[in-house]
C-alpha cells in the first residue's frame, strides 16, 4: 500500500485538525510562506495518515539520528515530505519510502552537478539541450533527495548516494513547474491525490 498527497498552499488549513508539535513549528518561521508551507505538510501527512486509520494530531513521532521522522507506535508504516514554491507532499506506505518536490528555478545547474552528481549524471546534462537542464537537474536532484528520505541518512548521505541504491526504485509524477520523486523498496503510489480545500 503506497499513497502520494499533495496539498496547495491556498488549502484553507485548519489548525485546531494538527498537532501542537506541527503548530508550533510552524510559529518558529519567520516568513508566513515558509509558515504555511509546514502547515500543509502537516495537512498532507493527516490527510495519508486518515487513510490507515491514524492522525496526524494524535500520532507520536519521532525523529531518527540523521533527523528522518518516523511513526515511534506504528512501525509498520513509513512517511515522507517534502514542500517547494506552492505544494506540500506527503509519500506513506508500508515499505521505506521517500518524496522531493522541487520547483524549477533559476541555478547554477552545472556547478551544482558537478559537486553533487555522478560524473555520468553530470555529463548526461551538460550534454542535453539548453532548454531541457532545468527539468532534467531538478528530476535528477528529486530522485536523489527521495533517495536519501527513503533511507534515512539525510542530506549526510548525499557523498554515498550510489551505494546507497541496492532494492530502492524511483518514479517520477507529473507537477506543473516542479519535479516530483517518490523513491521506495515497495509499491509506488499510483497517481498524486490533489487535496484543494
């Protein structure tokens, strides 16, 4: 079982439905956006949550060495997030899992490769079209980010990412301006679930 919820930053998030650790990590960010951005992440891991009978305002999380949160008293399940520019998301399943969303912005995109990417990865968009390094960059740093949530490690692991692959598959999903990865050992979601309350 594998579930992938996205949530706008327009939702019309409840406070009262989340818990006071997400509300009051909320309240530390100085910016509304960045604010609401931990909100909807809140809503959409509720939201996956609700589907395995569980909320997130009642559930006990905890966070691992590398600083992965995880569910301390449901151990059989596993849960990501993510949030970039104006979506929140949330991956759960019952095999490790892992989500990045990113929103295509301007970078250095080749000296960023160059530090963070394998050297065929790194070649592979210096040599792609001007006009498709932006999509290509942000695929490949969402499947990276994914990949490191899966596992656990954080952006420790990024160094180790290659070796770290073994049993983990990535997929892709379709998001208007972003990149958008679930990597797993299991079942991937079938489609994204739009919450837009």
């Amino acid at each position: 079982m594998s579930i992938l919820i996205a949530v706008p930053l327009s939702y019309a998030v409840n406070e009262e439905e989340l818990s006071v650790r997400r509300r009051e990590k909320a309240a530390r960010f100085s910016k509304e956006e960045d604010r609401k951005r931990c909100l909807c992440a809140g809503v959409a891991l509720d939201l996956a949550l609700q589907t395995v009978g569980l909320r997130e305002k009642t559930a006990t999380i905890a966070v691992n060495e590398h600083g992965k949160p995880y569910l301390s008293e449901h151990p059989e399940w596993h849960f990501s997030l993510s949030h970039s520019g104006n979506w929140a998301v949330c991956a759960l399943s019952d095999a490790p899992i892992g989500v990045d969303v990113e929103q295509y912005r301007d970078k250095e995109f080749l000296s960023l490769a160059d530090r963070f990417f394998t050297r065929e990865e790194y070649e592979r968009l210096r040599q792609c079209e001007k006009s498709e390094r932006e999509t290509l960059f942000f695929r490949l740093w969402a499947e990276k980010e994914s990949l490191l949530k899966a596992a656990g490690t954080g952006l420790s692991g990024l160094p180790q990412c290659e070796a770290l692959i073994g049993d983990y598959a990535f997929r892709s999903y379709p998001l208007d301006g972003y990149a958008l990865a679930v990597c797993t050992t299991g079942e991937f979601p079938q489609r994204i679930t739009f919450c837009l309350r």
